[in-house]
C-alpha cells in the first residue's frame, strides 16, 4: 500500500483536518470517466439510514460490521443500513423524543423525512441484525428476538411482504427512539456511480439481545473491537477476515468509506458504550470530494480531530 500523501490541517485553530482516503479500487473506473469528461450533473441520491451498533469488551468498544456486496454506497464492509422505503413515512408507534425534537437534532424541517430515516434505521437494523429497538412502553425493551418466528419475520419485513408498522402493532409494541443517538450526516461523492444521502446513528445493544445475519442474504458480519480494526487499518486483516473478492487483500480504506472509517476511529479513542453515546455532538455534514494526487484517486475529507466519549487519544 502507498502511503497516504501528508495533507495539513486546513485550519488547526478549529481542530479540523483536511485528510485523503483511498478509492476503492473497483470504483477507479467512475473517478476516470468523471475527470476525464469533465464536471457533470451528479448521479441523484437516494435518502438512507445507517446505524452504528455498539458494545463494551474487555478490549474496548466493540461495533458490528457486515459486508454489503455490489458496491454498496455504504461501503463493502460496514454497519447495519439501507435506503428509505415508502412504508417509513408512515405513522408508527413511537417512543422517545418526539418528532419535533428530531426535527431539531438532525436539522431537518420536514417532519415526514425525520421520521422515514429513524423508521428506515430501526427497521434497517432489525431486517440485517435481528436487534429490535422496540418496547411495550417507554422503559422496556423487546427480547430474545433470535427464533425461528423472529427471523421469519425478518424475511417478511425484509421482502416488502410486511411493514415494520404491521410488526409492531400486532406485538403492541413501540419504537424506542431514545435508543438512538444521532451521529453526522454523509452524502455520497459526486462521481460515484450510485450514491446515498445517509443520516447515521448510534445504539448500544439491548440486553439478551444478540444480532445474527439474515437468512438466505447475509454474507458475513461479526463484533469487531473498533481500537483493533484501527491499529490494523494498513494491513489486510479485515478484508481478508470478510473474504469477499472485493476485500480480500485491500487495506480498511479500500473496502470500506471514510464515514465508516472515522467513525471507527472515534469508538477507538472512546472509554466505552456510555460515554460514547453520552456525547454532546453538533451534527456536521460531510461530502468527500474526488482528488486526483501522484497519479492516484482519493476522496478529500475534512473532519475534526476530537475525541469522542473521554478518550486519552485523540480521535480524527
């Protein structure tokens, strides 16, 4: 692997930091068309949600991570998501802060779109993993979702044959959006062939639950120790360990995007679960930029260089 080329800070005295990450190989041939036939009309995004699931380990804060195929815009390996449904503009039954509260929190007026990506990322959640952020009242929390019956109910949700609405209604449950923490919001480069416009949470594990792939479409997923992923980030270990064509041999950044990257790298300086969704964060958008250095692609990022959750090191 070549080494990233040095970048400063693009104004130390905020603590912002202009940094590179490596293009994915097999997204070359979409920055070479782009630069090659000049600026053009960007390729429309389609809303998604994603959520960041979080544990405590004997060796720190632990995440889930999956691997997406065909080139998700998300990245090959990363956290549980996917894009809005028509189904998540409807109403449901809600726990936690209301919608006006959300509106607020992730900026957006439209209260309709607040509650498709919170919908989109619980349900999201749920269709991956099998953890259900749901509950019968507003201090209980649904359990041991791992059955047959469960996971046949994530087929159906899955396949459109059921609405998470549906779901819930007939178990008398509610959606326990107080579980959610709201992270920062990524939209996709403007080159990218396939793009999302992506609000990301997080939320720690619910107890006696425990999340496992979906059957007859999950590949790989596992508990990863987010300090690790990060100290091996130039080596092969996490695309080889997903062993998918497209990770096997490429380093984090080339199987994986910079939200998923820097993010990880905030769970790795963080003192554990608590703290880190204990964080009082300003919700930032970013959107890589396609820049061409030494003859190779990368994708321009600005982030902060604060840690996250009370950490001794500083996250980036």
């Amino acid at each position: 692997m070549n080494e990233i080329p040095a970048v400063k800070p693009r104004n130390p005295s905020t603590g912002l930091l202009r940094r590179l990450f490596d293009l994915p190989p097999m997204q070359y041939d979409a920055a070479e068309n782009w630069v090659s036939y000049g600026s053009r009309t960007p390729r429309a995004v389609r809303r998604a949600s994603s959520v960041v699931l979080i544990r405590d380990s004997p060796k720190g804060v632990e995440t889930y991570l999956g691997y997406r195929p065909g080139g998700s815009p998300l990245g090959s390996v990363a956290f549980p998501g996917g894009s809005l449904e028509a189904d998540d503009e409807h109403d449901i039954p809600w726990y936690g802060p209301t919608l006006s509260e959300w509106s607020k929190r992730l900026g957006i007026l439209d209260q309709r779109l607040v509650r498709a990506h919170i919908v989109c990322a619980i349900r999201e959640l749920f269709e991956e993993t099998g953890v259900l952020l749901a509950g019968t009242d507003e201090l209980s929390v649904v359990e041991n979702c791992d059955s047959e019956d469960w996971m046949a109910v994530r087929e159906a949700v899955a396949g459109q044959d059921k609405s998470l609405s549906d779901v819930l209604a007939k178990r008398g449950l509610g959606l326990r959006t107080d579980l959610l923490r709201p992270l920062s919001h990524w939209i996709s480069p403007n080159f990218a062939l396939r793009r999302f416009d992506t609000r990301y949470f997080a939320a720690a594990l619910p107890v006696r639950q425990e999340p496992s792939l979906l059957r007859g479409k999950g590949i790989w997923a596992t508990w990863q120790v987010a300090s690790e992923v990060i100290a091996q980030r130039n080596t092969t270990a996490l695309g080889d360990e997903a062993g998918a064509p497209d990770t096997k041999g490429l380093p984090l950044s080339m199987v994986t995007t910079p939200a998923v990257e820097v993010f990880l790298e905030k769970m790795a300086s963080t003192r554990g679960t608590v703290a880190y969704l204990s964080v009082r964060r300003e919700l930032k958008s970013y959107h890589p930029e396609l820049v061409q250095v030494g003859g190779k692609f990368y994708l321009d990022v600005t982030t902060t260089t604060a840690a996250e959750g009370g950490g001794l090191g500083r996250g980036r």
